[in-house]
C-alpha cells in the first residue's frame, strides 16, 4: 500500500473499528458523569485453593487498555487473538487502582467525584477473558500527597509518593468504594513495593535510607485493611486482603552495601545478599498488621549494582547488575520461600509473588530454562501463586537503554505472552522463547 494511500485508508480504518470496539478505545468520562456501575460478566470470583498458579498484572499497555485512552482501537482479529491468549492462562488478573495504566485518576480530589472510566475499561477486558480479577490498590492520586493541583487531576509526577498520614482514611474510604464498585472482586492487595517508604524522614527534612519506613506502611496498610475487613463484615465475606509487598533487593557483595541480611541462608550465597532493611520492614508488618489473608512479596533473580556507576571508587564489578544462572535463580526462590514459611510459622499465610523476574542480562530478557526454573522452585517450596508482571510484549528501542560499564541495560525486554494489537495486525506470539506454555503448566484448575 503507498504512503498516500495509507493517509486516506487510516481515518477510515479508524472510524470503523472505533464504532466496532468503541469501549476498548474510548476517552475516559469527564469525572463526575452518570456511569453504570460493571457488574462483572465473565469474572470469576472463585477461591485461589491448592496448588500453584501463575496469573498476569496488566501494566501500561495490555490488548487496547493503557496510558493512551484516545489511541487508535486495535484491528478485530489482532484484539481476538491477544484475547484468546489471555484466556488460557491465570485466572488471576491483577490491575492497579492508580498507574501502570490505570491513568485517569479514580477520584478528583479526597472527597471529590468519581472517575472509573480507566478501571471499568481494564475490568471489562479481564472479565471479557474469564479471569480471577486482582486490584492492587496503589498508587498515589495527587491529592494523597502534598502536589494536589485541581486543575490537573490525572497528574502522575508524585504516582510513587507515600500517601501523607493525613490521607490514610481518605485513601481507605477509596479502597471502599473501589470493592463497592466492583462486588465480584475478591483479591486485594495493598500498597506495591514499599514506594515512597523506602526510608525514615529526620526532623531536618532530610531522610534516613538505612532503614525503610515500615511503622509508616503499616500504619497505611491497616488503615485500608481496618476500612476494607469493616466493609467485609457487612456485605463482602468472601474479599482477602493482602500486603506488605514487599521486595527483596539482592545484592552480589556479600557486604549488600552495608545492610546484609543476618540469616545464613540469605546471606554470601552464590545468588547474592538479601538486603536486612526488606527482612526488617517484613519482620515489622508481620508483628504489627491489623490483619491479612495472604502474603504478598517481590524478586528477581539479578542482583543490585554495589555503586552507582558515576562513583569514582566504583570498581567494574560493582557498576552493574550480576545475573546467576538457572540453578542459583531457583535456589535464590527457594530459599526466599522456606524464610517466609519459617516467619509465618503458625499464621499459615498463602505466599503470593506479586511480581518475580528472570533476566540473564541487561535487556531483562530470560530463557525458557531460567524462567521455568523460577516456576518450579515457586511450586516446589509451597508458594500459593505469581503474578507476571506486563505480558504484552513491547520490544526495546534504543532510547529505553544506555551503557553501563560496557553491559546493556534496558527498560524494557521482559518475557511476554502476546504482541501488542495494533491497527495492523499483532496479537500473536512475541519473538524468543515460548513463555506461554511455560505459563500455561501453572494454570489454575478451572481454565481449559
């Protein structure tokens, strides 16, 4: 087709697909407007029960929902095809309430109208594909923090700041109406990686990084759980709340740049150092929380650079990340797994990896033996379920990665079970290993 050509079809092309899939595409409704609550079709709400299973967190773009609501709606076949991969995997779906996205703020200021168009179109596309849906009620609107401009309500420069103390009820009371909204939704999960609370504010203004701020989350945590298990008393027995979480950064020297976790079987191992400050936040939630259904935690298996690669004491090998090889990423899983049993001891606490990685090198890439071999060693070790993080490819461009002592490092580059659905076509299988058997071997027992 020519270049003239194409400029003629194109608006056509989009017109037409706009008036077929007009919800999967559609701009968000100004905040406040009529908007007939979804009542769930297609969902299910059954209980994860026994076994493991892998399900997916759809991030910023996944089959025609994301950052761009005005974008073009994907051709119907590529739409179909995407679907019908999403379908035979999970069931859990996990989506954020603000971000990763989830981009139209879900209410204009602490008590001010509600928007769900964002929500709502993501629901629709999990429900459309018979999955479990997940929320993970994270991040920060801006009239959490202390950024609110009315003016621009949507704003996401602050997404990662800890909600202020002050909007902890706020931010509960939305949780709410999130679960009032969305009755057939039965998994929760509070806050994602500790963001904003990754160190202890001093009197001067300044923060303390030697230490993460967990007496703050978990006064933020049991906020919402407190607001959400009133809620389940009333009307919602079946909901499960879930938190802290919490990542595990993993560091290559043995020193974890001064924070070396104190167990044994977390510390100098050929996978690396787990960082203390993570066990103590984890340690501090699990003798503090109000209350939790599961556990919810993070890992990769690459380990963290020692030093920023612009130190000039930062020897090469402490400028980049280390990536073990299959053998040390099970271990690292395994090991990580028998801990958290050991800490739950009598809670009995399902162990949920809210996200977990698998690179072999900068890119983030993996290969079907180091990601499987994560899997496994989940499975093996009593974990409940994981939850891949993005699973609709979106291969690297040169601007997403830069030089670091001579390795590649992206932004980019994670396994992936389809292509992104275009006008043009998309919604198959991405290129390099194929992820989605790997995947479907941990389905839960009620998908095909």
């Amino acid at each position: 087709m020519s270049a003239e050509s194409r400029r003629v079809v194109v608006p056509v092309l989009v017109l037409v697909l706009t008036a077929l899939l007009g919800c999967t595409g559609a701009a968000p409704r100004a905040a406040g407007a009529a908007e007939a609550a979804f009542n769930g079709t297609g969902c299910s709400s059954a209980a994860v029960r026994g076994g493991f299973q892998v399900g997916v967190t759809h991030a910023e773009h996944s089959i025609g929902t994301g950052t761009d609501p005005t974008a073009p709606p994907p051709a119907p076949a590529a739409l179909a095809r995407a679907r019908r991969t999403l379908s035979s995997v999970g069931p859990l779906q996990n989506m954020h309430l603000f971000g990763f996205g989830e981009w139209a703020n879900p209410r204009h200021g602490a008590h001010g109208p509600f928007d769900w168009s964002s929500l709502d179109a993501r629901m629709r596309l999990i429900c459309a594909t018979g999955g479990t849906p997940v929320i993970t009620l994270c991040c920060s609107p801006s009239w959490a923090t202390d950024h609110y401009d009315p003016q621009a309500p949507d704003d996401t420069t602050h997404l990662y700041d800890a909600p202020l103390p002050s909007h902890y009820q706020d931010y509960a009371d939305l949780a709410v109406a999130v679960a009032r909204r969305y009755p057939f939704v039965r998994y929760f999960q509070v806050w994602n990686q500790f963001k904003g609370f990754y160190g202890v504010p001093r009197p001067d203004g300044s923060v303390d990084y030697s230490q993460w701020d967990a007496a703050a989350y978990t006064s933020f945590y049991n906020t919402v759980y407190r607001a959400l298990d009133g809620y389940r008393k009333s009307a919602r027995v079946d909901l499960r709340i879930g938190g802290p979480y919490v990542p595990f950064p993993t560091w290559s020297d043995p020193g974890a740049a001064g924070h070396p976790a104190a167990v044994a079987a977390l510390r100098g191992q050929p996978w690396g150092t787990v960082d203390q400050r993570a066990l103590d936040a984890l340690d501090y939630w699990l003798a503090h929380d109000a209350g939790a259904d599961f556990l919810a935690v993070d890992a990769g298996t690459d380990t963290e650079p020692a030093c920023p690669d612009t130190a000039p004491d930062c020897t090469d090998a402490q400028k980049y990340r280390r990536f073990p090889d299959q053998a040390q990423g099970a271990a690292k899983f395994k090991a990580l797994d028998q801990y958290l049993h050991g800490l739950l001891n009598h809670r009995q606490l399902p162990i949920w990896w809210s996200e977990y990685y698998a690179p072999v090198d900068g890119t983030n890439a993996s290969t079907a033996a180091m990601y499987r071999g994560v899997l496994d060693a989940m499975a093996a070790s009593g974990a409940s379920a994981a939850l891949m993080w993005s699973p609709e490819y979106e291969p690297n461009l040169p601007t997403d990665c830069h030089d670091a002592s001579g390795h590649q490092e992206c932004s980019n580059g994670f396994p992936a079970l389809w292509t992104e659905p275009d006008l043009w076509g998309g919604g198959g299988p991405p290129p390099g290993p194929d992820y989605l058997s790997i995947v479907r071997t941990f389905t839960g027992s009620h998908r095909g």
